[in-house]
C-alpha cells in the first residue's frame, strides 16, 4: 500500500459500506427467523401428498436454508468489512502521528510511488557548523528508526486490505448460486484459516520428512479449520487433485503396518483429511470445479509412493474412495464420480467385481483400521451413506441396484453397501441423530420396493440377509407405514397414516410377506422388524385414540385393524423364525437377545415411523419421544420400546429344534399381544380418555391373534414351508 494512498485515505465510502451490509444483515435474520419458523414449519407439519410431497416440501425447506446461507454470508461480510474498516482507519492515524512526530525532529517523509518512500532529515545552517559531527550520525538512527515505523504500519495496513479482499472474494466465489453458509466474526478469524491452508498445503506437498509427531501437530490444525469453507478450498486448490492423492499415498505408504498410537494418529489424520476435503467439495468456485473434475479424472492413475520399488501402486479411484468414509461431500461431485465407477465395475460382471478391483493390488492399504481400500465402491459407499441426496441418484437404476446386491456374494462391500441403502430409502443420513426425518418421496420408495423384490424373489441369494441383514431390518422399520398398507389393501391409508409421497409405492404383497420373512431370519433383522412395528403401532394408537377425526369410523374398528396388523407382521417374523429352526435346529437365541437391545438403544432415535409431522426424538431412555401429529403425541413410544427390549427376550433353551420353535412361536405371539396392550393402556392412562379397558383389551387381543393367524397363512401362499 502506498504511503500517501493510507494518509490521505477517505473511509466514509467503506464506512458507509459498512453500515449497508450490517443493516442488510439484521434484514435477513428477520427472513431467516421468518422462512425458519413459518415457512418451514407450517411445511414440515402439513399432510402433503403426490407431488407436493416430494417437490413442494423440498422446495420450501430448501428456500428456508437459503435465507440462513444469505444471512451467515451477510454478516460474515459485515463483520470482515466492519473489521477492516476499523484496522485501516487505525493504521491511518498511526500513520500521520508517525509523520508527525518525524515533523518535529525536522524530518520529511515523502512517498516514492510503488509502495515505497523516504525519510531525510532537513537541511539546517547549523549543522554544518558543528565540529563533532555527532548529530549527523544521532539523525541516521533516528531516520531509520522512523523508516522503520512507518515501514511497519504500511506492511501491516496492507495485509489488512489484501486479506480482506482475498476471503471476501473466496466468499463470494464460494457458491455458484445462492449463497455460501461460511461464518466469522473478523478479518482476522478468515485470513488465519486462509494462512492456515496455504502453510498445510505446503508440508504436504513434501510430506517426506513429516515425523509422526508432525503429522499429529498437521491434523491438528486441520482438525481445528475441517469446518471451515475458505480454509478446505484453500488446502484443497493449493495441493491440487493430483497432490492429494499422492500426500494420501504418500502417508499410506510411509505407515503401513502403524500399531497402538501410531495407528490412532493415521486413522486421525484420515479422518480430519477426508472432512476437510468434503468441506471443500462444496465451494462453487472455478478453481474447486476444476479440482474435482481433475480428481474423477485421476481414476485410473497409477499412484506409487516415492519410496516404493514396486511398478503398481494404487489406482486413483482406490485412493479417491479411501478418502471418502469420512464426512458429507457435495452431491454433484458424488454424481460424477459414482457414474464413473459404477459404469466400470458394471462392466465386470456381478461376479468379476473383485478381480477388476482387489486382484494385482496386494500390497494396497490405503485404510488404517479398517479394511484395505481396494474396493473403491466401499468408500464410494460410505460416503453415500452421509449423502441421502447422492444415495437416492445412486440406487435410482434398478439395474445399477441389482448389479450391486449381486456383487455382494463375490465381495466384502455388504456393510457399507447396506449403510448407503438406509441413507438412500430413509432420507436419514448414517449416525445423523437429532434430525427431521423427512417424510419418503416416490423415488426413495421406488428404491425400497426394488429392494424388497431383490430379496424376496424366488431363489434370491441368501447372503443379502446373512451379510446385510441389520441394514435390511431397519430398512423394513422405516417403512411400516407402506408396509402396513400394502397388506391391509386399498382403502386402508385412513387407519394406516403416513406422510410418504408414495404410500402405495409397494407394489407387490408378495415382495413385502417374502421379505419380511427372509429379514426375520436374521437377528439383527428381525429386530428391527419387531421394534419398527413396535413404533408405529404405538404411535397409531396413540394418534388416533387422541384425535378421533383421523378415522371416520369407531375407535373400535381402528383397534381392530392396528392390532390385527401388529399380529400379521410379528406373526410373519415369529414363523419365519421358526421355519427357519426346524431346518437348521439352531436356536439363535443369544444373537437376538444382543441385537433387540443394540438395535433397541438405537430405535430410541428413530422417528415415530411415518406419520405425518413426526420428528425425531427430542430425548431418549423412554422419556419423551417427540411430537407427532397435533403436537404432542408420541409420549409413550419411549416406554414401549423399553419393556420390549427386557419383556421380549427369549430365555432357556431345547434340545429339539421343534419344541423350542413352537415354544418360541407362542411366546412370540403373546408378546405381540401384550406390546399392542401396552401401548393402548398407557395412551388411555397418559390421556385419561374414557375407553373400557377390560372391553379395549379383549378386542386387541383377539384382532393381534386374528392377524397371527392369518400370518400364518400369508406365508405358506408365498413361499415353501417346512412341514410337520
């Protein structure tokens, strides 16, 4: 910055900048509060249905995101410019006290164009006069001492307006349309991260002499900025696509074979590198559009570490996907990249998967701590499986869809396949807790039923539950309410409620009885099973007997058909359970007992399944479970779910498979009955309604053991039974 550019600067025009944007920003919180607490609210709590559903609802809430973005990137130039604003007028004063003060000890400082400038003592008669000498030489130091001064202020006035000017640029460059959700409170906050960046890029540009210890102080400060938008754009550009993957290599290589403390420090610095990165997937910017183009493009790239004497190293599409377990990443660059390798594992054939992947990679370990990352669909994923978005494009082809669940037989990529499904069918992204789950669209609910047809088709391979077999269960929860409906037919939506876009998405009934039958078999799968039924019969019960206008009917006849459902569908899990142990004569009794209570600790944070307006839990241990329809039902969910995981398990075992499957059966049938009771005394004594009790729970009983009979039945029309 020039010298006489800052001493004879007018700031009004910035000032006035200034006061614009903070009065801009106190505009758009008003639209934010507003877009948040009406526009939003009144959409998440009303019926949809067809498309509305799935458009008109997405619309709205993502219109209600744009006014936060817009008022977290308002205020954060506010604050830049309010912040810079102040450091500039600051060093302005400092500037002319300094040229001041040089005044009267008879000093000129005079600027030179080009950011430099002078400082000379004045010429006096005197001086020449003087024989020592020594004031000429007391005047030098004090000239540099000036020099240095002003020298100072310049430099530091000038990283203040560079700085500024570069993070309100990244800012804005930030999103392509709409607006960027990075926040700060200074010029400072946003040119440290910048700094930050830029020095991390750097190391690992060179990462041969990082120690462990330096690679620890690395993710430190990566773990410090993995949130921050200008920061990750800034590490990601200033590597550039190809430097990331080699840094990746590069580390993976040096640490193959990490124990103990080691080990946690590269599984650390996995972790913050993969946030980061995802964080920065995000920037609209040119320069990050072109970085992940140029990332897809390094696919098929042999990346070899520099100490390596081996020819093969890693393909890029290993190294890109071992870097995706981690975190959110944008959708779009998901799209691009999934094509990509889908198209090529496709190719391969369901049953060649693992030798266009794994065969020839031996000495690839890209992961620390968990598998290798020689299956790059893996973390492919895994990342889906924090992407809802993503994962609904990803399973959309029904030939993608059975491709993939056929490769499961050949390969090691069930689990996570399995978790990018759930993220897919149920909108709710992997260990996401605390969210709305929003209401399914017809898309999602098409993907469901594609997967209930691959598992329930005759002759379907078996591994799908024995390898997928907890994803499938909670799959099978999430959508009781389309469940409940495909069974009890047409004309059933009234007593069955949902906010699904598709409530009669199902299309076939043979699908649901055979794929619930098959999911039974597995521990994990019939668990979710039972509690997913557990949750939405109490949350039935409870919403109609509260709100007698949802049925146009006696509170007797939805009784009816709510218990007589709980009796279908535990009555299919319990005899598929049971068929399945008169063949094999295996009890599985422990498997289950572990995975009721596992996955009933988890079913505490899953919504009240499929009515409209239901949240997710606000508390967990059985306490409040959210509000659902009307605000305030939903109170005794919590409750039912605890008795089922202590009241539900099984206890002893037999020596003959078929006396402990038919002891088993009906011990099934009368918890069935007795959860459904459950549910209704505690609704009639938490509501204080005036229903007979004795008269509410005979009809129960027999409407549950109605529907267990007639599971009975519904299995042996749509699948070989064992006889006897």
């Amino acid at each position: 910055m020039d010298l006489d550019t800052l001493c004879h600067a007018d700031f009004a025009r910035l000032g006035e900048a200034v006061t614009d944007w903070e009065q801009m920003t106190k505009n758009l919180a008003d639209l934010k509060k507003d877009a948040e607490d009406n526009l939003n609210a009144k959409s998440l709590k009303a019926r949809w249905a067809g498309v509305n559903a799935a458009v008109s609802r997405e619309f709205i809430t993502r219109t209600a995101a744009e006014f936060a973005d817009a008022h977290t990137q308002a205020d954060s130039i506010a604050k830049i410019l309010r912040d810079t604003h102040d450091e500039l007028v600051g060093y302005r004063a400092r500037l002319n006290d300094v040229i001041a003060r040089a005044h009267r000890q008879s000093l000129t400082v005079s600027d030179t164009g080009d950011g430099t400038f002078t400082v000379v003592a004045n010429t006096r008669p005197d001086w020449a006069s003087d024989p020592s000498g020594r004031t000429g030489a007391a005047d030098q130091t004090v000239v540099d001492a000036f020099r240095e001064e002003i020298q100072g202020i310049l430099t530091k006035a000038t990283r203040s307006d560079t700085s500024a000017a570069q993070v309100l640029r990244l800012l804005v460059d930030q999103a392509e349309y709409g607006f960027s959700d990075a926040s700060y409170a200074d010029r400072d906050e946003a040119a440290k991260a910048v700094a930050a960046a830029e020095e991390l890029a750097k190391t690992a540009k060179d990462p041969s002499g990082m120690t462990l210890e330096d690679i620890a102080a690395f993710t430190k400060t990566m773990g410090r900025y993995q949130d921050d938008p200008l920061f990750a754009e800034q590490f990601a550009k200033r590597l550039g696509a190809k430097g990331t993957l080699q840094f990746w290599t590069e580390m993976a290589y040096t640490h193959a074979g990490a124990r103990n403390a080691d080990l946690e420090t590269m599984k650390d610095l996995q972790t913050k590198l993969g946030l980061t990165l995802a964080t920065a997937s995000f920037s609209d910017s040119d320069a990050m559009r072109e970085w992940k183009k140029d990332l897809i493009a390094e696919r098929n790239t042999n990346f070899r570490a520099s100490g390596s004497p081996l020819p093969v190293g890693a393909l890029g599409a290993q190294v890109i996907s071992s870097l995706l377990r981690e975190g959110r990443f944008d959708t779009e660059f998901l799209d691009d990249y999934r094509k990509q390798l889908f198209k090529a594992d496709k190719a391969a054939g369901d049953s060649n998967t693992n030798d266009l992947w794994v065969k020839g990679y031996d000495t690839v370990d890209l992961v620390f701590g968990d598998g290798d990352g020689r299956d790059p669909l893996e973390g492919l994923f895994a990342g889906l499986s924090r992407n809802p978005e993503a994962a609904v494009h990803a399973f959309a082809s029904s030939s993608d869809l059975d491709h993939l669940l056929a490769t499961v037989k050949y390969t090691d990529r069930a689990e996570p396949l399995g978790q990018a499904l759930e993220s897919a069918v149920t909108g709710v992204a992997r260990d996401d807790i605390g969210v709305i789950a929003p209401p399914h669209s017809a898309a999602q609910v098409e993907i469901m039923n594609n997967i209930m047809h691959a598992v329930a088709v005759p002759g379907a391979d078996r591994d799908l539950v024995k390898k997928m077999g907890d994803s499938l269960g909670t799959m099978a929860a999430a959508y009781m309410p389309e469940i409940s409906q495909r069974i009890a037919g047409k004309g059933s939506d009234a007593i069955f409620l949902t906010d699904s876009a598709a409530p009669d998405g199902l299309k076939r009934v043979e699908d649901v009885i055979r794929f619930l039958s098959a999911v039974a078999e597995d521990p994990s799968g019939r668990a979710g099973i039972i509690l997913g039924e557990t949750i939405y019969t109490s949350s039935l019960i409870e919403a109609h007997l509260t709100d007698p206008t949802l049925f146009d009917g006696s509170s007797d006849r939805v009784l009816e058909n709510i218990g007589k459902n709980a009796g279908i569908l535990e009555g299919i899990a319990a005899h598929s359970v049971a068929d399945s142990e008169v063949r094999a004569a295996v009890a599985g009794e422990k498997e289950y007992n572990d995975a009721l209570k596992e996955k009933g600790e988890f079913a505490k944070s899953w919504t009240a399944i499929g009515l409209a307006g239901v949240k997710l839990p606000e508390r967990l241990g059985g306490e409040i479970m959210g509000s659902v329809i009307g605000g305030g039902v939903g109170a005794i969910v919590g409750g039912v779910v605890d008795r089922v995981i202590e009241g539900q398990k099984l206890d002893g075992t037999r020596d003959e498979a078929l006396y402990h499957s038919a002891g088993d059966l009906y011990d099934a049938r009368d918890s069935a009955t007795q959860q459904t009771l459950w549910a209704a005394e505690e609704v009639i004594d938490h509501y204080k309604l005036d229903l007979p009790r004795d008269g509410t729970s005979a009809l129960i009983r027999e409407a549950v053991t109605d529907g267990w009979e007639a599971s009975s039945e519904a299995l042996s029309s749509t699948r070989e039974r064992p006889r006897g």
